[in-house]
C-alpha cells in the first residue's frame, strides 16, 4: 500500500494517549453533528478480517469494538442510547486535533471525507479545520486495531474502552491496541499492521468469482465492497456471521446468516459457506431468534417461523445436503416445519405471514395470500387488507414456488412503484415509517433479475447507491428525505442480497 504524504507529514505531531473515565451524568447528550452527517457514534463503516471487529462512525471514531464479530462489546455504546440522543461526548476511541488554543474533535471540523483503500477494509478518515487538514487511517487485523494519524496539526488520541492500546515510537503518529494486551513496546507499529491488513483483504478478494465482463464499474465496487462487509462480519474460527458491528445487532440471526452463506456460495467463497452454515446447523433454531457468537442463544426473542427454511437453503447452496425440502425436513426433526402463529422478519405479534409461509416446506396456497382485487401477494393468510410485503420476493430466490411468479412479479412491481429514490420498505403496513430499508431492496433487485425484470433490478439497485455511504456500506435503513443512515451501518444482510442481486444480472 502506498504512504499518503499526509502520513509522512507527520514528524512534527505531537500525541497523547489519555484513557478517560466513563461519563456518569444521567443525561448525557450526543454532540451535534456536520449538516448532512449521521451523528457521532453512530458506525457507517466496518472495519476486520474475521477476529477483532471495529465500527467507525462518519469522523473517524472507533464506536464499537468486539474481540470477534459477535463478541461482547468493548466499548459501550447502547443502541438506546444512540437512538436517544444520549451518548456520551467520550464514548470510543477519538482523534482531537488542537486548532490554535483549542482541543476539538473530529464533527468540529468543516468538513470531513471517508473513504477505504481500494479492495481492503482499510479506511481513511480526512478532516478539515479551515486550512488544516488531517488525515486517520486505522485497520483491524487478526487481535490487532492500528490508527496512523499525520496532517498540519497536533492532536491527542483518546481511548474509552476496554483494550489495551500502545503510542508507537516513530516519527508517524500511530496507536496499536490489542487482544490480548502487547507486553511493553508494540513490536509492530501501526503502518506494519494497516499494511498487513490491507494484504491480507486483498488476498482474500482475489478468490473471487468475478462479474461478467459486461457489468459497469460501479457494480463491481458495490459487489467488492459487500464482499469486504462480509469477510468483515464472518468469524473466521466459527464461521458465525454477525448482522452488523453495533450493540444489539452483533448477533447471529439464521436468516441474515443463512443469506451471506449463500451469497458466499454464489461468489464462490466456498470454504466460507460451508463454515457458515454448520455454525447455523449447529444452533439451537427452536430456542431464540438470534444467537451469539458461540452459539448459545439470546434471551428476549422466541424463535422465528423462517429460521428453518433459511437454514436448509443455506445448506443447499453450500453442497452440504442435496435439497432444501431434505433439509428442513431433517432440521424439522422429521415433522412439519413450524411457521404458523411464529414471529416473522418483521419481528413483531406472532402470527401466519407470508415470510415464514414461503420459507416453509410446502410454500403458501395461493389463494390465502392473495389480495382481493389485484391478485398481488398480502403479509397475512387469510386477510386480503393486510398489505403487500416485500417478502413475496422471498418466492423466486432462493424459495422458488413457480405457480406463485405471476402474483409475485405484480407485487413486487407494486412496491418498487411505491419506493423512494432510496429504495423501499419491507410493506404497505409497515409500522416503522417512510424510511427505505436496504434489504428489502436488495432482495427484490435479486428477484426481480431472476424474473427477467431488468430495468426494476437496475432501479432498486441505482437506491441502493444512492443510500449507500460514501465508503460503500449499506445502512440498515436511511432517511426517507435525505438518505442519511438512521441505523445499523453496514448491514451483513443487505450486503449479501446486494452479491447475489449483482451475480444475477451480471454472472461470470
């Protein structure tokens, strides 16, 4: 990798690595951001190979940090919290530059840029303080977390969390923090690491199936880009694949699991898929709807109606049973899969949805899903008023009911119709609001690509950019006016229907 003059710059920079207290006010109140950026705290950017897993927020500051990608937290930073607008000003690990007689963080700049280096998880943080300029560059690899700071001004590095981090003695700005804690003086300084690791991300992509040659530039960036998310959030001892890098979302949920197996498979990362998918054999399905990263399950959620069929397809895709049917039937323990009167994606009453129904064995009747006027596929059996889901996706790829293409094909046009510029919601009864969500819009381009629906794929697809940070990652869900992220940032699941949506229009 090459070394940016910013960094060279830095011989003159003087840095001081201070571990703060917890805030211990009642009420603390998040910083206020730049106009047209997410908050501070809020991670838009993933950074690791499998082990230890960092969350970047838009000013470069380590906002989440787990010893694998659903292990316990290291820095604590609720979610409820960061919904709230409640998080403390020194939650994580910050860069302050001194600017004249005055300390200040990263979102009092004029203006700050992300970026990750090309086909790694290396990410470049440049901020501006009128003509001062500073840049961070930081990577995860293996136990290790490195930050390289240089620029024009002085700064300080302040570190709240629980990790053991190390100033480097160089000329280069540089914090190393590791698992387990480096005895004495870090033996490898932070530009070792970050160059390490961006070697090893590439390495790691180059096993890629390729897209067809006739797929543009900016679909192998996404395509590249999701993979990285992926290899981020994937365990690389177990295989377990976290729904994203932020507190209550750092779990394993079959489903979103289930996708980035299948997602590997198709892009040929088999080793990948395979690891992925006896982690989720392994589970318990009946007893949660998520689980941690070593497999015991997480209280508070019973088991959802779709986990099963996820599963089974997973194990089909990875060539580890021949059929999806097989397996579920053999996860089912032999019996009927339980998709009735269960909690959908949606995850709320339990009920008989139309998410669970095809990812059954036996599929939905269509008649029972079907709307009264309009014959387009409703969430709820029996109740033709209950709204169009985006799950009726679900009943092309990868649970193929064929008798059901037709109504499938009305629904999901009826939804993108109804999209916004930054794609669409899981359905018409959506109870969470207008913002679009990435995932339903992945999963309908994958469909509707399948169908021979082009110009809709190409569509939801162009949403997709356009929510997509400026690195590349796909927030769980954005701003319905703005396209800001409103939450989890990147998601595992929306990325790995983002490969396979890609691989369908453009296969090598």
């Amino acid at each position: 990798m090459k070394t940016s003059g910013a960094l060279l710059a830095g011989a003159a920079l003087v840095a001081a690595l201070l571990f703060l207290s917890g805030n211990r006010e009642s009420d603390p109140q998040t910083p206020q951001g730049l106009p047209g950026e997410p908050p501070p705290f809020l991670g838009v950017a993933v950074l690791g190979d499998g082990a230890l897993t960092a969350a970047v927020d838009s000013y470069g500051n380590v906002v989440d940090l787990r010893p694998g990608p659903a292990g316990r937290a290291l820095i604590e930073n609720p979610a409820e919290r960061q919904a709230s607008g409640t998080v403390a000003a020194d939650t994580g690990i910050q860069v302050w530059a001194r600017i004249g007689d005055e300390q200040l963080p990263m979102w009092r700049a004029d203006a700050v840029e992300q970026s990750y280096a090309p086909g790694t998880n290396v990410l470049r943080t440049v901020a501006r303080f009128g003509r001062k300029r500073l840049e961070i560059e930081m990577a995860a690899v293996g136990e290790t977390l490195a930050l390289a700071m240089g620029g024009d001004v002085k700064l300080d590095v302040r570190v709240n969390a629980d990790i053991e981090c190390r100033r480097e003695r160089d000329q280069i700005v540089s914090v190393v923090c590791s698992i387990p804690a480096p005895d004495g003086d870090v033996s490898a300084g932070a530009r070792v690491e970050i160059t390490r690791a961006a070697g090893i991300d590439r390495r790691w992509l180059e096993r890629a199936r390729p897209l067809g040659p006739s797929a543009p530039a900016w679909a192998q960036r996404m395509y590249e880009r999701s993979l990285l998310v992926l290899h981020a959030l994937t365990d690389r001892g177990n295989g377990a694949v976290a729904a994203g890098a932020r507190d209550d979302w750092a779990y394993v949920w079959p489903r979103d699991a289930s996708a980035a197996a299948i997602a590997y498979a198709a892009a040929g990362y088999a080793p990948e898929a395979e690891l992925s998918t006896q982690f989720l054999l392994g589970l318990g399905l009946e007893q949660a709807a998520r689980f941690h990263g070593n497999g015991s399950p997480v209280p508070g959620r019973e088991a959802q109606g779709d986990a099963i069929g996820w599963v089974a397809a997973a194990s089909q895709a990875a060539g580890l049973i021949g059929s999806a049917r097989h397996a579920a039937k053999i996860l089912a323990g032999g019996g009927p899969v339980p998709w009735r009167d269960r909690a959908d994606y949606w995850e709320g009453e339990p009920g008989d949805y139309l998410a669970n129904a095809l990812a059954s064995v036996d599929g939905p009747k269509t008649s029972i899903y079907l709307g009264k006027s309009a014959r387009r596929l409703v969430r709820r059996l029996g109740d033709p008023e209950s709204g169009l889901d985006a799950a009726a996706a679900w009943g092309v790829r990868p649970f193929s009911h064929p008798a059901l293409y037709p109504a499938i094909r009305r629904s999901m046009k009826s939804l993108v119709a109804q999209g916004t510029r930054f794609g669409i919601t899981p359905g018409e009864e959506w109870p969470g609001g207008e913002d679009p969500w990435s995932a339903p819009s992945a999963w309908t381009a994958w469909s509707l690509a399948a169908l021979g629906e082009r110009r809709e794929a190409l569509e939801l697809l162009g949403a997709l950019r356009r929510s997509a940070t400026p690195a590349g990652d796909l927030p769980e869900r954005v701003d319905a006016e703005t396209g800001i992220p409103r939450s989890t940032t990147p998601l595992a699941w929306s990325h790995a229907f983002a490969i396979l949506a890609l691989r369908e229009l453009w296969p090598s």
